[in-house]
C-alpha cells in the first residue's frame, strides 16, 4: 500500500530544512544515513523558501526519478524546488538552459552538442589538458610552495580547458568565474542573483554575437553553424547554452580537483599506491567523485504526473529532490561507504554525473581533466602536503557544488 504526501513513511522526523550541511568533507550530511533507513522518500522544507520537497535518499530510488519520463526538469513549473532566490520577473522571462529542459526540446539541442563531448573528440582534446596541466605546474613548481592549489592549479586548468573549447577569451576568465561562483551559492539575495545572471549572460550575448558574424574553431561556432540547418535554438538559446557549458565545465571539475587532492593528501597509503600503479587511476577518479558527489542537489525534478518511489505517492506537481550524495554512500550498493578505497569495484556505480536523460554530457571530459591533473601531481612532486591544519580548510557549505575554498600546499 502506498501512502501520500499526508502519510509519511516510517518513524522519521523529516529534516526541518534542505540543504543539509556535511559535518566531515568525505562524507554525507549525517541525516542521510537515517532517512535511507527508516525514510527514503521523505519531505523537508527548503530553506531558501519553506516550501516543501521530497528527499529521495535510496540509490535504486534516485535512478527511478532521474529515469522516469513523468518527472520535469523544467524549473518553470508550479512546484520546482528553487534552491536559489529568484526574483519572479527574472523566473518569468528566464531561457531554459539544457538542463532545465524535457524531450523532446531537450533531445534535439542535447544531440546538437554530443559530437563534442564523444570518447573519441575527448581522446583528441588529452594532449592540449596535458599541456596546460603541465603548464601550470610548471608555474607552480618555479614560485616555490607553500601555494594555494585551488588558485595555481585547480580553478585555472579547467577554465583554461572550457574556455578554449567555447572560444571564450582566456583573459576573461575571473569575470566569469566571480559570476559563476556567485550563481551556485545558496545564500545570495534575489538581487545578487539576477545582476549574476544578467552581467554573464549580457557578456555571452556580446560573444555570441561576435561568433555569429566571425566564426572561429570553436564549440560555440560550431553549433551556430549547425543550427543554420537544424534550426532548433535562437540567439537567446546560444546565449543560455554557453552559460551552461561555461558555467558547469569549470566549476566542477574545478572543486574536484581540490577535494580530490585533499582526500589524497590525507590517505597518504593509497596516494602511494597511485603513485606505485598509474592503472589505478581511473578507478580511483571514480570512487572521489563518488565519495564528495559535489552536486547533491543538482538534479531537482518536479512530478508532472503521480509516481510512486518505494511506497510513497508523489503527486503531480510536487518537488523532488533525488539526492545523488545520498545515494553515492548507500550501504546497499557501496559497503562501507563513507570509506575511500580506490580499489572499490563497484566505484563506477555511482550517479555523480546525473542518470538518464540528463546525465551530464561532459563527463568524459570531466574525467580525463581530474585524471590529467591528479596523475601529473603524483608524478612529478611527489613529496606534496597540505601546508595547512585539515582544521583550518574553509568548505563550501553554503554553495551549489561542494568544494574547498583554498588548498595550501607545499613540497
């Protein structure tokens, strides 16, 4: 028997709030273990709001949603959980970013952007990241430690990668990235939000522009040319998808690569093992994004039709929030999860990346990035350590995507 919104499940007192905070960066807020027991369909309130949305904690739960074609993405509806203050004129005259789109839109400018991010097109990019891996590390070696990773390494490789494939100019990048850090925090005002989103996007729409009328070799170039043809996005609709792809290619590969060298720093005998066996590496990419699954909440859904998750009925035009971190360290699927083994066989098992339609498309990128930059360090300063207390690291509790605010290190 199922029960409704009315009817909670189990024992539990739902959460008085969302987003929940991580008391230690390599694992999950402590609530989530107990909802997965004894409540893993449960409501909470969402702090920006005080409206209420489902918490889907469970692995085999979070696939469900992230599969089902009766949940939207699309954060115009009655009953999206917003995680951020938006202004309702801002809300009213927003574009649709990919992300926030349901097929068939959402297919038709996916498949736009999918010959950019193949293995193949991301095996032909793996020179160039090395290169600017290596460029940076160069840069980092000759001033000498101690240094802040985040700012010599982690922030710039990524920008530097996603810049060159948008055709965006390199010279630009702290613009960007002070508009991109402002749009995933969660404690901006309405007012920070929209002058966030309308400095980016009106930067964007000067260099859409300027692709439309001086095409280079460029992602953005590209898909301008196509929809010459294909016809399925105006100005405005390129203007909104390079903001995705700047915005989601540089952030969160960027607060990877700092919690990932961090979580290897402080398991000195696996970062040895690395070090030992570059084969392991893949594997050991795998089981950091599983363990900080930086994007929690990223994958918000609101139900257009009634679906039942476990023995809970969601109704059609509730907020669901399918939790990926949750379900990265559910028990069921990954024992003993709060550890980090980079050997763990079923690593790859994880929903970092999404599920379904709108698993992210760059991926494959995002992988070979983390892999360019955590094998070069292994490699080539192998006497690396955290010039900092673990104390005294400041995390991004109050943002969209996880991350560590600065990284000092020294050799």
């Amino acid at each position: 028997m199922t029960q409704s919104a009315d009817a909670l499940p189990g024992t539990q007192a739902p959460p008085a709030q969302f987003p929940l905070r991580r008391t230690c960066p390599f694992a999950e807020p402590p609530e989530y273990a107990g909802l997965r027991a004894d409540a893993p369909v449960s409501r909470a309130a969402l702090k920006v709001n005080g409206k209420p949305a489902w918490l889907v904690t469970r692995h085999e739960h979070v696939r469900q949603v992230l599969g089902d074609s009766r949940v939207s993405s699309n954060l115009k509806l009655p009953g999206y959980p917003h995680q951020f203050h938006i202004p309702e004129e801002l809300l009213a005259r927003v574009r649709l970013m990919m992300l926030n789109m349901d097929p068939p839109e959402h297919t038709a400018h996916r498949r736009m952007l999918i010959p950019e991010f193949t293995a193949r097109r991301v095996r032909e990019l793996r020179p160039r990241i090395q290169q600017i891996v290596d460029e940076h590390v160069d840069a980092m070696l000759a001033a000498g430690g101690p240094v802040d990773l985040v700012t010599a390494l982690a922030l710039p490789v990524p920008s530097l990668v996603i810049c060159e494939l948008l055709g965006v100019p390199y010279e630009d990048h702290a613009r960007f990235e002070e508009w991109s850090a402002a749009l995933m925090n969660h404690d901006l005002s309405p007012q920070e939000y929209g002058a966030a989103v309308q400095a980016l996007d009106t930067y964007l729409d000067q260099l859409v522009t300027l692709k439309e009328n001086e095409p280079g070799d460029d992602l953005i170039s590209r898909f301008l040319e196509k929809n010459r043809t294909e016809r399925v996005a105006d100005h405005t609709d390129v203007v909104t998808m390079a903001r995705l792809m700047l915005v989601g290619g540089h952030e969160t590969t960027a607060n990877m690569i700092g919690l990932g060298v961090l979580a290897l720093l402080r398991h000195p005998e696996q970062m040895a093992e690395l070090r030992a066996d570059p084969g392991l590496l893949p594997n050991a990419v795998e089981e950091l994004l599983r363990v900080f699954s930086i994007s929690d909440s990223g994958t918000a859904r609101v139900a257009v039709a009634d679906i039942e998750v476990g023995d809970v009925t969601i109704r059609a035009g509730e907020g669901i929030l399918a939790l990926n971190n949750a379900a990265n360290h559910d028990e069921s699927v990954f024992p003993d999860p709060d550890t980090l083994d980079i050997h763990r066989k079923e690593a790859r098992s994880h929903l970092a990346f999404g599920y379904g339609v709108h698993q992210c498309i760059g991926a494959t990128l995002a992988r070979v990035e983390l892999e360019a930059v955590y094998g070069t360090l292994l490699r080539r300063v192998p006497g690396l350590r955290l010039a900092a207390e673990p104390e005294e690291l400041r995390f991004k509790d109050d943002a969209m995507v996880y991350g560590v605010y600065e990284l000092p290190v020294t050799w």
